[in-house]
C-alpha cells in the first residue's frame, strides 16, 4: 500500500517568509508524527497528534512553528518568519492504532532558508 | 532526559561479513526500541521493532537484541552485502522516539 508522503520535497526560501510543509499518513492511521533532522542536531521530535487529542506541542523550538492536522488524516508543519537556522530536512511519520506505536517515515522535505 | 549513543559513528567491511552495530541509552524505562535504516536523501526505513518486554526481534539477515537492565541494543547483521551500505539509527521512546545519531555503514564488494 501506499506509504506516508510530504510535499514539496524540496523548498528554498529567503529568511523571513512563511512556509507550509505537508504530510499524507498512511490511510488508517491515527497516529502522525514531526521530526527534523539536521547536521548539528541530529533527528529530533517536534510535534505528535493522536486522533482526536490535543497535540503534543513539547518539541517544537519556537512558536514560529505550528502544526495542525485536518479530519485526522492530512497534516501541515508552518514555519513562520524562517531564519537559517530552521534549515533541515522535515520529517513525518505515522503509526497505526494499538500499543506498538511503530512508526513508519515519508521521504522528508528539505528546507532550504538562504 | 534520555540520551541515546551509537558507537562506532562509521564502519567498513568487506562484503560476506556478519557484523554487530551498537547502541545505548540512559534511561531503562524504555517503551520501544526502533532500529532504521536511511539511505543518503531519503527518510527512514523500519527495520525492526522491539517492545520492552521483548528481548530481540529477527527479520531475515537481521536480528536485534534488547537488554534494558544495561541500556544496550545490538543489530547483528549477518552475511553482509553491498546494499546493507546505509546509515543505521536506534530509537527508543513510545509516541516521541529519541535517536542516536546514527552508524553509517558501509559493505565493500
């Protein structure tokens, strides 16, 4: 079946604008996560949603960033006001409902602030 | 705060080997373990995944270990090959998963 997709892949943008990134879970998970992953930091958590909770805001690092997830399927990661800093590669994940909580990754989309 | 290490950072081998990629973490209250595979520009790939009342996991050539009293996981991968050249990361935690930063493998034909 069709695994977890982000749109674009790949974005540049100057510093000081906003972006959208966007993230389609595999269908019938309830479970859609937020990474970043960049050179100096590694891979790490951003923000989590499941089903119809609040959402787990505790990794984000600025409140520049925002995230909201729409019929509990399709997800948008905003970046207000980019600096350089917010340079990475984005990645979503999503898991299927139960206890396992195994989580299964998109391609990512590289984001490029210049 | 958990803190999780991968050791070594980088490894090469010549193609046919069986080898052992490592990993510890700080905080033994663990929910799962996740081992991944990444390809260069692209997103992770789920190899194997133990709850912490697992001891291992074994998917075709790979087999990982779970022992939370000591804080370690080891993926041994057996019989090496050219398309096992990946960077390989461990996580731990439930819904958050926090990572190690990776041991980036390499098989030599």
């Amino acid at each position: 079946g069709a695994g977890v997709s982000q749109s674009p892949s790949n974005k540049v943008t100057e510093k000081g604008k906003d972006v959208e990134l966007r993230c389609d879970p595999i269908s019938g998970h309830t479970a859609l996560y937020w990474y970043r992953q960049s050179l100096g930091q590694g891979l790490e958590f951003l923000i989590y949603f499941q089903g119809n909770s609040a959402p787990d805001k505790s990794g984000l690092p600025s409140d520049r960033f925002s995230a909201e997830r729409t019929g509990g399927s399709v997800s948008t990661l905003t970046i207000q006001r980019t600096q350089q800093e917010d340079s990475a590669v984005y990645l979503c994940a999503s898991s299927p409902q139960g206890q396992s909580y195994e989580q299964y990754f998109g391609p990512g989309t590289r984001l490029t602030v210049t | 705060k958990q803190e999780v290490t991968q050791i070594p950072a980088a490894l090469s081998v010549p193609e046919g080997e069986n080898l052992v990629l490592n990993c510890s973490f700080t905080d033994s209250a663990i929910y799962n373990l996740q081992w991944f595979r990444q390809d260069p520009g692209k997103g992770l790939t789920s190899l194997l995944l133990i709850q912490s009342s697992q001891r291992e996991q074994t998917s075709g050539r790979l087999n990982a270990s779970l022992d939370k009293s000591s804080g370690r996981s080891t993926l041994y991968i057996a019989a090496s090959q050219p398309g096992d050249s990946a960077t390989y990361l461990c996580a731990v935690g439930a819904q958050k998963l926090v990572f190690g930063q990776g041991t980036r493998l390499t098989i030599n034909p």
